[in-house]
C-alpha cells in the first residue's frame, strides 16, 4: 500500500492511495498524482474566481452581478411554468435597507458599520428557503427573490425579516430596523427590471413615510 500527495502549484490538494503497488514505479507513480493532482487544482482555482466574482466580499451574500443574471433565469423559469400548466407561477421580491445606516459609520466608525451590515446578511440569509437568493445590492440595500411565493407570502417574510433584525446585538445598544418594499411577478410587472424597480419605490416609499415598515408595491 502507498499513500503519495496530491500536489500542484506547490499546494497539497489531496492524497493518492494505491493497495495494489507490487509493479508500480514510484517515477510513474508520481507524474500520475501530478496528473491527478493538476485538474483538481484548476477545478479548486475556478471555484474560488467564481466565488470571487459573485459573492459580495464584505457581507457573503451574493452580489448583484449574480443577482442580475439569476433573476432573468428565475422569471425565465416561472414564465415556462406558468406557460406549461394553468397554475401561475409567481416569484416575490423584498428590496431592503437599513435604517440611518450612515449614523452607524459617523458614529461608531466604517469598521462598526461594516459589522452591522454582516449581521443583517447574516440574518437575510438564515431567513431564507434553500431556494431563494440573498443578495447585496449596493450599499446598506439587499435583495431577496422568492421563486413560488405569492404576494401574502412574500408580506409575511417582509414583516419576520423587519421584526426580526430588531433583535440582533448592536454597538451601543441600538435597534436595527429596516425600509422594505414588496413585489411580486407578474402582478408588478412582467419583466424582472420593472417588479425589481417597483419593490424599490416601495421601499422608498417606506423611508419616506417615517422607516422601519414594509410597503408594497401599486
């Protein structure tokens, strides 16, 4: 039996266990880890640029680059459905933000609001079915894309999320609380810029009319 690492670009990414070894050439034995070795390497690096490419550094959360291309594929799929069937398949949307974010920063520093938006990525995200998307859209802003869910559905998210960050541990004892606006596809639009655009007037609304409540969209 012989065990030999799996080694590519000066990185141990495994081990090679052989039991039959009686005419193996320990030459031949190693060019064939490295074979092994290098793909699995590329396989590791690729992953690692794309996790790079679509997840948001500072929160986790998906990006809105990912979030661009997955909605198109998301109402892609409802519309499809809906299509092959009589039932129609909807697909709901919370557009978030973070109340007086900028107090946070002014007050306690960048790196303290930094830690408040992980908090609430966090939250977002342990929020959410397998199935949805958790995504930073820019700034203290996240969307959440809901496949299969209904308006009431979708409200009732809206509000667990805005009670809910309430209770997250703040510097200074403050309470977190949240704008969001509701959308839903295809009662707010029929392409996914125009329920993505309603649910973040909804929103605004929201901030307008006085912060920490959820609006949906007319």
């Amino acid at each position: 039996m012989i065990c030999t690492p799996l080694q590519a670009h000066e990185q141990t990414i495994g081990i090679l266990h052989l039991t039959n070894t009686e005419t193996i050439d320990r030459n031949f034995l190693k060019n064939l880890s490295y074979q092994i070795a290098l793909p699995l390497a590329m396989l590791h690096l690729q992953a690692e640029l794309e996790h790079q490419t679509f997840r948001d550094s500072a929160t986790g959360l998906w990006n809105r680059r990912f979030m661009d291309v997955s909605i198109q594929r998301i109402f892609a799929r409802a519309k499809r459905l809906s299509h092959e069937s009589e039932a129609q398949y909807l697909v709901g949307l919370i557009f978030c933000d973070i109340d007086h974010f900028k107090a946070y920063n002014t007050e306690f520093g960048h790196e303290t609001g930094d830690m408040v938006l992980r908090s609430v990525a966090k939250f977002l995200l342990e929020s959410c079915r397998e199935d949805d998307l958790s995504c930073r859209y820019g700034g203290e802003e996240f969307v959440l894309i809901l496949p299969d869910t209904d308006l009431k559905g979708t409200q009732i998210k809206a509000e667990k999320i805005r009670e809910g960050v309430k209770c997250l541990p703040t510097p200074g004892n403050r309470t977190i609380s949240l704008s969001l606006g509701v959308a839903i596809y295809p009662s707010h639009g029929a392409m996914p810029e125009e329920v993505l655009k309603a649910a973040n007037l909804a929103m605004l609304t929201a901030k307008a009319e006085g912060r920490d409540r959820t609006l949906t969209a007319t």
